[in-house]
C-alpha cells in the first residue's frame, strides 16, 4: 500500500500510519512555533510586549462599549395608547378604501394621513389597499 502526503517532501511514501501521524504534528508543530517566533519578535522590536498587550486590551474595551450601546440603542421602551382605545369593526365593501374610513373619523381641519396611517397600524397593514369582504378596524371616533 502506497500512501502520498502533502505535509513534508520528506515523507512520501510512508510505512504505516503512525510515522505519517508523527510527521504531520511535527510539521504543524514547527508552523505554529515559526509563527509564535515572528509574532513576539515584532512585539518585542516596535513597542515591546506589554505595549502590544495594553493595545489589544484597548481595542477590546472600544468593541465592547461600541456593542452595548448598540444594545442600548435597539432596546427601547414599548409605546402604547395611554389607556383602552374602542374600535369598530367594519366590512369592506365596494369602493371602500382606508382614506374614505380615515376621513370619516379625522376631526374638520385636522391631517387625515394620521389616521390613515393609525389605522394601518391597527389593522397591521403594510399597505393600504382593500378587498371587498375583508374585515377592517377603524378607532371609534370618541
């Protein structure tokens, strides 16, 4: 049986799986150590190894506070009416649409868009188109 490897050009053909498990840990050993070596070199030769520590901690603290305020900043209090709202519930009909109920409700002078978009938001509308026989909930106008 013949097994090739791609660890080490000195192995190639090798006699059984342990010498292939010993080369394998050898070669990757020597990568991490080869690595290790040029990480504390450069430490130690631009600003020394707590230096490197200091600014790695600094960085760590900045992403730490950047992602609690950005915790903070999603979690907001829940808006709500102050009190119980009455509502009506009405059946669509042909010609009906969301700006004909808003406008009924909305006081002389006032904007009917906020009633639109009130009862959008009641009704869970991403839209404001209507089908004949769907049921809709309109805030009574008390």
């Amino acid at each position: 049986m013949v097994v090739r490897t791609c660890v080490s050009s000195r192995i190639s053909t090798p006699s059984n799986l342990s010498s292939v498990c010993r080369a394998y840990i050898s070669s990757a050993f020597s990568f991490v150590m080869l690595r290790l070596r040029k990480a504390v070199k450069a430490c130690a030769s631009k600003q020394g190894f707590a230096g490197a520590i200091v600014r790695r901690f600094a960085v760590f603290l900045a992403v730490g506070a950047l992602i609690l305020a950005g915790f903070g900043w999603m979690a907001r209090p829940a808006t709500s009416a102050p009190g119980p709202q009455e509502v009506v519930t009405r059946t669509v009909r042909p010609g009906d649409n969301v700006w004909s109920y808003a406008a009924s409700i909305t006081p002389r002078g006032e904007d009917v868009t906020k009633n639109v978009d009130r009862i959008m938001q009641i009704n869970n509308m991403s839209s404001p188109n209507l089908r004949v026989g769907d049921r809709i909930i309109i805030p009574s106008d008390n």
